[in-house]
C-alpha cells in the first residue's frame, strides 16, 4: 500500500509536465482560484503548510522525483533549524562526479546542506521504464504554467471519472483526458504536526512547498518591491514641495531672474 501511495502522488508531476499523455484536443479549463498566503504585494509562504508538503515529498514524492535546484540549505527559509537540516541531508548518499575507488566504483558520501536533493534513479532510461514516463524534476513545476499554483492544485483535486478505455477525465488538463490516475488520497501521509491529511489538505500543502521551491526568494523581492515603492513616494512628494516653493514668485508675478543692471 505504501509504495502504491508513493507511486500515486508521484504521477501528479509527471502528468502537469506535459508527456504526451493529452489524448484530445481543446483548452484546459481554468484553474481554481485558491486565496495563497504568498499572493499579493505582501504575500509570504505559510511555513507550516511548507514543511508538511515536504514531509509529502519526501516520504512519498521523492521515490521517483528531484530537486536538483533546491538545496537542503533552503529549508532554513521555512522554518528549519540548521542541525535538523544538517540531519535530513546527511540521511542522503551522493556520488562524487569523477571520483572512484580501487574497485572502480563510485565513490560516495553523505548529503551536506549545500547539496540539491537527488534523484532515485541513474538516468533517465532508467526512470522512464520505471515509470512509464519520465517524472521531471519539480524544483520549477509551478513555474511551468500560468498561474502554475492554481493550475497545480486544480489539477490534483480535480480529476472526475475515468473513460471507456481506463483514461482519467481532468478538465483542468489540456485535453481533458489524462493516462495519470488520481494522485493524492486521503490519509496518503501521517503529518508530523497532527494535520489531518485530506486529500484538499495535501494538494494545497505539496503546492505550497513547490511554489517556494520554484521562487524561494519571492519574499525578499517584495520586501525590496516596497522599500522601492516608499522611497519614490517620498522622492515625489519632496519634488513637489520643492517645484512649488521655487515657482511660488513667478505666480505672484515676481522677477525671479537677476536684473541687468546689477
């Protein structure tokens, strides 16, 4: 049962990144709009929900997926402290490129913070055939759509039936038919924090984690947004008061240009 879960939300990545599985044409529907925390000018990441769509990827997601470009380090900006993410790295094993032993084998070591958060397979022959499609890397997986979030948690919650010949009906996937079955379950993980694990519950986290992994940097961004913004209100409204007091004598008809005679 675990490793038919672990296969179940694995397909969600597989079937948002476009692998040929569209079997009829026409437009997706619009995805569902869903009010996230990080919307907004001051928009942030809900931390909580962040790490619990961690815990789903790592105990599920990561059988058969990547984070190439997320690095362990990064966990620190949702609310981990620096030993526990020293911990969930090192319960990794790296290859080192280029490096073997006498043997011939490849030489590896524990994971370091600084690593990104490797994949479970050689190559990509390898995952295919495992899975009958590649399962991409997800570090960008919101940013790959428009409005990638919504187009992420629509498509996880929305699946509605299956077709005469063992499709899946997911009118928020172009075509509205998807070889993919439904990803996520209820009680598909037992969160660390007491969370009931519904099925809404797990998309919007596992969204949530993927939309900071694809833009960990979004809150600093909107910080420096409005530290800009307020500078130029002052600089302007200084402007303001500074053009008025220097045309004020030409309003009242004053020679404000030094006489010649002087």
């Amino acid at each position: 049962m675990k490793n038919l879960k672990k296969l179940s939300i694995a397909a969600f990545a597989v079937a948002a990144a476009v692998t040929g599985a569209v079997y009829a044409a026409g437009d997706a529907k619009k995805p569902r709009q869903v009010d996230w925390s990080f919307n907004g000018p001051l928009g942030k990441y809900e931390r909580a929900s962040a790490q619990r769509g961690f815990q789903v990827f790592r105990e599920v997601c990561a059988a058969c997926h990547a984070l190439k470009y997320f690095k362990f380090r990064n966990l620190e900006d949702i609310g981990y402290p620096e030993a526990q993410i020293k911990a969930i790295a090192a319960e990794y094993t790296m290859s080192i490129p280029g490096e073997v032993d006498s043997s011939g084998d490849q030489i590896e070591r524990s994971g370091l913070p600084k690593d990104g958060i490797p994949w479970t397979f050689d190559n990509e022959e390898q995952a295919t055939a495992a899975n009958g499609a590649l399962p991409p890397d997800l570090s960008l997986i919101t940013k790959a759509r428009h409005d990638g979030a919504n187009y992420l948690y629509s498509l996880l919650t929305g699946y509605d039936g299956q077709t005469p010949d063992g499709k899946y009906k997911n009118p928020y996937f172009p075509g509205g038919v998807i070889t993919m079955a439904p990803p996520i379950m209820d009680d598909l993980v037992e969160y660390a924090d007491g969370t009931p694990a519904t099925a809404d519950q797990i998309a919007k986290d596992v969204t949530m984690f993927l939309a900071y992994v694809g833009e960990p940097g979004l809150e600093d961004h909107k910080k420096r947004g409005v530290l800009v913004i307020l500078f130029l209100l002052v600089m302007t409204i200084l402007s303001y008061f500074s053009m008025k007091k220097i045309w004020a004598p030409v309003k009242r008809g004053e020679d404000v240009m030094p006489s010649s005679e002087e």
